[in-house]
C-alpha cells in the first residue's frame, strides 16, 4: 500500500469534484444549436466549463459559451456559479429556479421558526454521552455511553437508552437509506444497528475489522460497502452485510482523528488524516491521487459532503483547504483550543467545539458568524449538523452528561 502514495501531488479537483455532488439533479441539456442533447447530472462548473455526469458514469466538460441560453439560466440560479456564468448570459434572460431533490425533513416544533439558539437539552444521569449522529430525516440524534446508545426524540424531548455492552465507543454514522446504524469502537470493532426511520433500533452484527481505535465510518451510496478509519495509520474498505475486509490503506496518521467520504456513485471515496487529503479508486483498490495539507495532524479534520473543501484544527485557528485549486486554505482564526468541527450539509458553515460554546463560521470568508454558549463547562468534544442544516448538537463537558440541540436563523445558516 504504501507505493500507493508515492504518486504525484494533484489536485483533487481533477478527479474527486467531477465524481461528487450531492445536490446534482438528472435534467436534459441542448446546445445552443438544438442538435446535441444529453441526459445528464451537473457537476461542478470550473475554468468556463460546465461538467456533466451521465447515466453511465462518463463525465462531460462542455464550455458554457456552447450551453442553449435555458441551461445557462439554470445553472446561473445556483448561487456559488452565478458569476461564472453571467457572463455568458443574455441581461434579459431571468434565471429559472433550481430544485435540488432532498430527503424528506422532520419539521421540529419551536416557538419561534426562525428563533436560533438552543432548543433542547437532554441529560445523562450515569455515564457521559460520546459520539453524535442526526437520523437522515433530522427527527433523532444518536449517541454513545460506556453500555448503552441513546435515541433521544428530539420533538417529544425524551430519550430510549439500549444497552450493547460496555466497551469504549465515540464514532457513529448512518447509512445513505437511514435503515443501518453504525458504531466503531475502540478494539477496532464495527457494531451495526437496524433503524426503523422511528428511532427503534435493533442490533445487528459486531465485526472485527482491524486492532485500531475506530476513528471515523462512512457508508457507500449503494448501502453495500464502509470504510473505516483506525488508530494509528490504517483505513479500510469492507462488505456491510458479511464484514469482510476488502481492502487495507496503512501509511496515514490517524492520531487525533479523520474523516471520509464516498462519492455520490461509491466510485471513490475521499480520506484525510489532516495532512493528507486522498482520493482511492474503489473498484482498483488503489490510491489514485492525493494532496498535501499540512505537516501535522492537527486536533480534527473534516470533508464536505461534496468533497470541495477539508478542514483541518490547528490549535486556536481552523484551517479550510480548497480542493478545487491550489490556493491558500483560508484561516478561521480562533483565541480558544478547538476540539471538535462539523462543516453543514451545503459546505457554507462549520460549527466548532471550543470551551463551554459552539461557534458557528461562514467557511467562505473564514469570518465567524455567531458563538453559542453551552449549558455545561468544559470543551466540546463532539459535535454534530442536521442533515437539513437548520439544526446542529453538542455535547457539554467535562464528562459529557449534556447534549444540547441548537436552532439557525436562515440568514445564519447560510440557505
């Protein structure tokens, strides 16, 4: 594995954001003669061409000067590639309005709908709360105890603990269907839960996949595969259903922590170490491209879901890597220790675990937009966004007894 990496340093826009983009929606798209059509997803849209994925896979670059004036207006309605394509568009033109499909939300009940600040508090009266995991529809936050996981009913403010053993356990994610619950523990255990889309769970399968502290899990679009990443230096590919290890990456340093990301058809996946960010071709098994971030680990490191940007902890400061291009990370600087961040579904905000508070940044300027004070003292060591990027938790230190649900305004929340 390790001649893996001994490739040359690239950018991972030249592979990884043609492959992933959560907001992408299957439309017809015409040139401006009318002969060519194509059915097809938008991508991304860079150096005055629009990138365009079909059914089969095959990625398309057509120049925006080509596109007929209706798929210009429609990518223009997006705002993050409205100035690349002003440009070209006709000033009496009106853009026509995107729709990007999502899940279904929970609608949670507050006072005021655009109130922000927190909303719920649920308490532990034995042991601390470690990890946090949203269900896909918002309605439930998950979390981990030395014995137990906890659903916590986020509109009806009660929580159901099921017991699963003890053991140190601090990662969860959920599957792309919302149907499998997935927990990493510290022996380098996978543990694997039903979920009913109610909050019941029902246990499931315990698999070894490797010695190592689990460190972060992700799932494959398609529900079949997860990867893994493991204390110290290893991440590895393997079957949801059986357990069985597929395949093994050993030369990142996973010391404090990583994150991962499968593209939007389980092609590649996307790992960081906060030194690294590297991009592994799933059905080669290989590392195919990778780029350098810094030269420490740092306290986190965290992808977008669309894989544009990661995130890095550099004591007080946020360091915020631009995959698309060369230039320099932009610097969210803090004046406190930051234990914990969550980039928002969109990729326009990130919450950081600080002492006693949660601060919320805009990601573009760097700039921070609000700091939300915890009920507990001590850092936050977890932290989670709603999948609808309205809400986002927080577990209160030092022992983690509290986990806090906030609410964004629309304007803070960047929609």
């Amino acid at each position: 594995m390790n001649a893996n990496l001994k490739i040359r340093s690239l950018s991972l826009a030249c592979l990884f954001l043609i492959c992933v983009s959560p907001f992408a929606i299957a439309r017809e798209w015409v040139d401006r003669t009318g002969a060519y059509k194509v059915e097809a997803e938008l991508v991304t849209v860079r150096d005055g061409k629009a990138y365009l994925e079909k059914p089969d896979g095959q990625i398309r670059k057509v120049p925006l000067k080509l596109l007929s004036n209706k798929d210009l207006a429609f990518i223009s309605s997006m705002p993050r590639y409205e100035a690349q394509v002003k440009p070209f568009l006709p000033s009496t033109l009106k853009p026509t309005t995107s729709r990007s499909p999502t899940a279904k939300m929970a609608i949670i009940q507050v006072d005021s709908p655009n109130a922000s600040g927190s909303i719920r508090q649920f308490r532990s009266g034995s042991w601390g709360y470690k990890g946090l995991e949203f269900s896909n529809d918002g309605a439930y936050l998950f979390t981990l105890g030395n014995d137990n996981i906890t659903v916590m009913d986020i509109n009806a403010s009660r929580q159901t603990a099921y017991k699963i053993g003890s053991g140190s356990r601090s990662t969860l994610a959920f599957s792309p269907d919302g149907k499998r619950l997935f927990a990493g523990a510290r022996e380098g255990i996978a543990l694997t839960w039903k979920h009913d889309g109610k909050g019941k769970l029902e246990a499931e399968n315990e698999f070894t996949i490797h010695k190592g502290e689990v460190k972060a899990i992700a799932v494959s679009p398609d529900n079949q595969h997860a990867m893994t990443i493991h204390y110290p230096n290893a991440a590895y590919l393997w079957d949801v259903e059986s357990g069985e290890v597929l395949a093994g990456f050993d030369d990142f340093h996973f010391t404090s922590g990583g994150d991962i990301r499968f593209s939007r058809h389980g092609g590649q996946a996307m790992i960081t170490d906060g030194r690294i960010g590297a991009v592994i071709d799933v059905a080669s098994q290989k590392i195919i491209q990778h780029m350098e971030l810094s030269r420490g680990s740092g306290q986190f490191a965290k992808i977008t879901a669309d894989g544009s940007s990661i995130a890095t902890g550099r004591t007080y400061d946020i360091h915020s890597f631009h995959t698309g291009s060369e230039s320099k990370p932009t610097v969210m600087e803090g004046n406190e220790s930051i234990w914990s961040a969550e980039f928002s579904p969109n990729g326009k905000r990130l919450i950081s675990g600080g002492r006693e508070n949660v601060k919320l940044w805009n990601v573009e300027t760097g700039m921070p937009v609000k700091k939300f004070q915890m009920g507990d003292g001590g850092y936050v060591h977890h932290v989670a966004f709603s999948p609808d990027g309205i809400h986002f938790a927080a577990i209160g230190a030092p022992i983690g007894q509290l986990v806090e649900v906030f609410r964004l305004s629309e304007e803070e929340s960047g929609r």
